[in-house]
C-alpha cells in the first residue's frame, strides 16, 4: 500500500479540481461526469485511507494539507455518497482525522468539525443539515459551538426513534422502517469504536422489529465483536448477549477467541486461565440464556454427545428424544417453550440426531417399539411445520420405502433399478411432497453405504437419483455431513468410509 500512496499527491490536484467543478455546476453533463468517474474515485478514497490510517491527525494535516477540504466535499456530494462503498470508505478517512485525546485548540477544533461532517452523513435518517446550517447561523452560532452538541443529538434522535420513544415532545412511535435500519448498521460499521456513537451501536444491537430475516447487517455485527474482543468498545452485557444470539458468527468468534488465548497461554497456566475466564462473557450469563424458548430438559438430553452413549443404547437414546419433542411439539400445554421451530433447530444441529435415527431403522438393533418413535423423528426434522396429519402420511411412506429396503438387504443380488423402484421414483404413483422425497433420497443413500452391495451399485443409484444441480448438491451435503460425524463417533467403517470420499471427490468435480 506504501506503493500506491506515492502518487497520491498528484491525484489529490486532480480530485480536488473535479470535486469543485461537480460542486459548483449541477448540469446533466456535470452529473454524467461525476457517475463516470465514481469508481476511479472511490479507489482513490481506499488508497488515500490506508496512507491516513498509518498516521495520528497532526502528520496528517502536514502531509495532506487539503484533505479537510477534499474530505468536506466528497460528504456533499449525493452520487459520491450513493455509489457502492465510498460512503464507507469516505467514514472510515474521517475517523482518521478525530484525536481521542485533543491536546490544544486546533486538535479540539478540528474534532469538531469532523464530526460536524459525520453528523452530515447521517443526517440522511433524521434532520436536513442545510436547514440546520441555516438556523444556526441566524442564532450567532458557529460551527465549532453546536457540532458537537448536534451529533450527539442527532445520535440521541435515532436512539430514541429504534426504541420507538419520544423526542422533544414530538410524537415518534412510529417504527423505523426495517430499510433504514438496515442502511444506519450499515453506515456505521467504520463508526463503532468512536465513544459518540456507542449509544447508537447498543440500541441497534438491542433492536427487535416484527421482520422474518435479519435486518441487521452482517458486516456491522463482525465489527462491533471484533470491537469488543480486541477492547475498543465498553458496551453493557445485555447488548452483547443479543449480538451473539442474532448473529452467531460472533458468538463462534467469540469462543475461537477465547480457545486461541488458552492456547496460547504456557506459563502460569492455571492461574492464567482462571483469568482468562473470569473476564470473558461467555460463563457468565446461565444456561438458558442461549436457549431462551427451548425446554431446559431436552436442551439438556440434545446436547449429549452421541459417542458418550454406548452404541447398544442409540435407539434407547433416539426414542427418549422422540417423546420429549412430540410432547413439546404436539402438546399445546408446553406453549411457553415457542413454536416447532424452536425444537427442529437444535434437534437438526445438534449430534446428528437425525442421521442416526435413519441408520437405527435400517438395521436391527432397534426394537420392535422403537421404529414409530423413530419415524415420527425423521418426518419431523424434514418437515417441522407440517401438521399432524401431513406428518403421519410421510410416516406412512417412509415406513413403506423402509419395508421395501430391508428386503433389498436380504437380496443376494441388487441393481440399481430395484432400488429405485424400492425409493418410488419414477413410479406412476401422485408425487410425495419435496421434503418427503428428500427425507426418501438420505435413507436409499445410508442403505448404499451400509448394505453389503450397496457399494457396487452407488455410483448407477446417484446418477439416477441426481436429476437436477439442487439434488446434485443435497447429496454432496449428505456425504460431508456423515462423514463428519462419523470422524467425530469413531465409527469403525473402512469401505463406507473410502466409498463416501470417493463419491464426495467425485461429486464436486461435477458440480
């Protein structure tokens, strides 16, 4: 990057004419140049922050003694701020110029006007700053009197309006729209490590609209926990417990962080630890906390690890399971642990439950109660808002396909058209609903990985079974995922284990 600063210099004559030229003329031809040079600018705008970012605001002003006037410029104009990520990267040059510890006047002035052009740029949510400009200009006031006192407003305002209070005596209950929530933790990724804007971070991260997905974005969650982690943010416990919960790359984060210090950590190593622990957040709030609308009971039967179960004991374990969620799923009496949804998630994430279940009915370790507990399981992690009668029926089919696998066992020879007949495909019969269909596809390949001819016959039964690029890559999923879990229970299995890399290898190479 030191390379690229070299020419900066020059670079700063031309952008600087261009940004006065598109200042002071708002023609149709002025308008055309500015949109066709707004990538050359934004480039210029990252090469200009990594020179500004190595030096404190003092070398700055000495090296770039114009950059105030550039920077001031480029926050004005409409298509430079609209454009991709120079808004961003615009941010990210202006918090290069704010000295934490002011020692003079011109320190402490030049802070103020910095975020007097910070205040501008988010002043697209709230206020019109021209209007602002206006008023205070007629009251005698300068710039360096109410900036400050202005972003602190104005971060007060959208505080105020996330958490739907009011402001001033001005009615605004109203919701922010779930856009403009979305654009400000945006905007304000380059800004979470100023102390100002703090405020404005917590009530973001605290925010709860009514929307399916996440509003937030994805960048802003990473860099509020890479604040938090390396020290650069003082925010309350409740803020950084919703952060991990509506975004668990940060909660992953968080804990790889706190692994890598252990690890590292040689002499004094009890003692260091013990430190280690008290100071991160993670054991600090209880269990439930991460698990808020689950029953504690199966939370706690779910989150045994598999292998710590004797294998006899699998189907024991899986029909335990079976009948606390039915309990919790079906029943209306457990209303207060949330919706079906709740449940599927940690029954699908944890454990590989699921898989499990499958490979106990194709064999005959399970009992002869066991399977309807185990089928009621497979049906519902393919379909956990299904209905009690749509659940049934793919009980009913996944029980037939079952029947007509395990006489395929016994077969002294298979092909790959008996299996498929055994799966229903390509059968006249109505057509199963997609999750039922592809709850069908993990049993027949568990079977071709399991059954003793199963191997000679996968590769026929895949391409039969892959018709389109989802199907191709459902099953590439099935492969890693078993294979993992596998790796992870110690499973003795040498020929499943060679065929299921090569599949997977082979797979990939065509999808």
């Amino acid at each position: 990057m030191a390379q690229d600063s070299v020419g900066l210099p020059s670079d700063f004559q031309f952008w600087m004419h261009k940004l006065s030229v598109w200042d002071q003329a708002s023609t149709l031809e002025t308008q055309q140049d500015t949109c066709l040079h707004l990538p050359q600018f934004q480039e210029f705008l990252r090469q200009l922050y990594e020179a500004l970012k190595e030096m404190d605001s003092s070398a700055i002003i000495e090296r770039f003694p114009t950059v105030g006037q550039l920077l001031a410029k480029t926050c004005w104009n409409p298509f430079i701020l609209a454009y991709d990520e120079s808004q961003k990267i615009l941010i990210w040059c202006l918090c290069c110029l704010i000295k934490k510890d002011p020692q003079n006047s011109g320190e402490s002035k030049l802070n103020s006007w910095t975020r007097g052009l910070l205040s501008h740029i988010l002043s697209t949510f709230r206020f019109n700053i021209k209007e602002v400009d206006l008023f205070t200009q007629v009251l005698g006031y300068a710039p360096t009197d109410y900036y400050p006192g202005l972003l602190k407003n104005m971060v007060l305002s959208l505080v105020s309006e996330l958490r739907q209070n009011h402001l001033n005596g001005f009615n605004t209950q109203r919701r922010m729209a779930p856009e403009r929530v979305r654009s400000l933790s945006r905007v304000c990724v380059p800004l979470v490590t100023l102390p100002d804007f703090e405020p404005l971070v917590e009530a973001l991260l605290t925010y709860h609209g009514h929307e399916p997905q996440e509003v937030l974005w994805p960048e802003f969650c990473d860099a509020v926990n890479e604040a938090f982690l390396l020290k650069k943010i003082s925010l309350p416990a409740s803020a950084i417990l919703c952060l991990w919960l509506r975004h668990l790359p940060s909660l992953e984060n968080t804990m790889l962080h706190l692994f890598e210090k252990l690890i590292s950590s040689e002499r004094n190593f009890l003692r260091r630890i013990e430190c280690f622990m008290k100071d991160s957040l993670l054991l600090k709030f209880a269990f439930k906390t991460y698990f808020p609308y689950a029953s504690p009971s199966l939370v706690m039967v779910l989150l045994q690890h598999p292998k710590d179960i004797p294998r006899g004991l699998w189907h024991q374990a899986l029909k335990h399971i079976s009948e606390m969620l039915k309990e919790v799923v079906e029943d209306q009496t457990h209303g207060s642990y949330g919706g079906p949804f709740e449940s599927w998630f940690l029954f699908v994430h944890f454990g590989g439950w699921a898989d499990m279940a499958a490979e106990q009915l194709l064999t005959s370790e399970a009992e002869a109660e066991a399977p309807e507990a185990l089928l009621w399981l497979l049906a519902f992690s393919c379909g956990p808002g299904a209905g009690h009668q749509q659940r049934a029926q793919t009980m009913v089919e996944v029980k037939a396909v079952l029947r007509c696998l395990t006489k395929l066992l016994r077969s002294p020879a298979l092909s790959a058209r008996d299996l498929q007949a055994a799966a229903g495909e390509g059968g006249q019969g109505a057509p199963r609903p997609p999750a039922c269909q592809q709850l069908i596809r993990r049993l027949v390949l568990s079977f071709l990985l399991r059954a003793p001819g199963g191997h000679a016959i996968a590769r026929e039964v895949i391409t039969l079974m892959a018709q389109t690029d989802a199907i191709m890559h459902e099953i590439i999923g099935f492969l890693d995922q078993t294979l993992y879990r596998w790796d992870h229970l110690c499973v003795e299995a040498p020929r499943s284990r060679k065929l299921a890399r090569e599949l997977l290898a082979e797979l990939r190479g065509q999808a």
